[in-house]
C-alpha cells in the first residue's frame, strides 16, 4: 500500500448538490459500514441566507430501511472558512446549523456507535426546520477500512 489517503477510503455523493436540497424532510443514502470504522458525512450549502437544518444520523437495518434508531456522533461546524469546536451529538437532539451561507457541517459516526443497536447501515436525516432554500448537498466518505485494498493504479511514475 502507498500510504495513499484515496486508497484507504470510498466517497459517494449522499444527495446530490442542487438548489434547495433539504426541503421538507430528506435522508442521505444508506450506506454499509460493514467494512468501516467509521464514516463521514460532509453537509455543505454555499447559498442560503436563512434556511435550519437539523442534522441527526440514524443506524438501520437494512438499505431500504425498514428500521431506524438515531444514535450519537460526532461533529464539526464549518461556517464561513472557520472551523468550530469537534461536539459529540446527543443522539435525538442532532445539531443545526446557524442560518447563513458557505458552511459545512462534518458528521462523523464511529462503528462502535452502531455496535450498541445491533445495525451495520447508517443514514443522515436533514429535517429543515425553516424553510428556506439552501443550496447544497452531501457527500459520504467511508474510513477505515477493515481489509486492506488492493492497489489503485497511478500514473505517478
């Protein structure tokens, strides 16, 4: 292995960025930490003066999901290029942003934080509790491999 941060994680688009991403209640794709540690979800919005969110992640059983619990996590606020303190979220309380535009919010859920509920698929849940348009969206970065991957292919000579 190179030592390579790119082989020792996947990224997928959760929802993808479009105007008004998180009107009404949406959920990010549920993803399989089977063979993760952990993973990461990246909210960010560049427009949006005065839309809320909140932000809390729910352990299900499968993909469709027929079963949810909201557990605990771990968080950072990014707004305007600075970053806040790293927070663990109680699970039903969440976090939420401040209105305004250009902000991230980092999620992080550790294996260990599904192992209590029996579940190994994880979801973000965007409740938008005032209602205005944020322009945005969600990646999902899985970390910490369990195995070991095989090697990528580079151009790097």
């Amino acid at each position: 292995m190179s030592g390579l941060f790119l082989e020792r994680s996947h990224v997928e688009i959760g929802i993808a960025a479009i105007a008004d991403a998180f009107a009404a209640d949406v959920f990010s794709d549920v993803v399989n930490m089977k063979n993760y540690g952990r993973v990461r979800f990246l909210t960010h919005w560049g427009v949006g003066a005065t839309g809320v969110v909140k932000l809390t992640v729910e352990a299900c059983d499968d993909v469709v999901p027929t079963n949810v619990t909201k557990v605990e996590f771990w968080y950072r606020v990014n707004a305007s290029g600075v970053a806040g303190a790293i927070t663990r979220a109680v699970a039903a309380d969440g976090v939420s942003n401040v209105a305004g535009s250009n902000q991230i919010i980092e999620i992080e859920v550790l294996a260990e934080d599904l192992a209590v509920t029996g579940r190994q698929y994880v979801r973000l849940s965007i409740d938008e509790t005032t209602d205005s348009p944020l322009l945005g969206g969600v990646l999902i970065e899985q970390l910490d491999p369990r195995f070991q991957p095989a090697p990528a292919t580079s151009t790097l000579t």
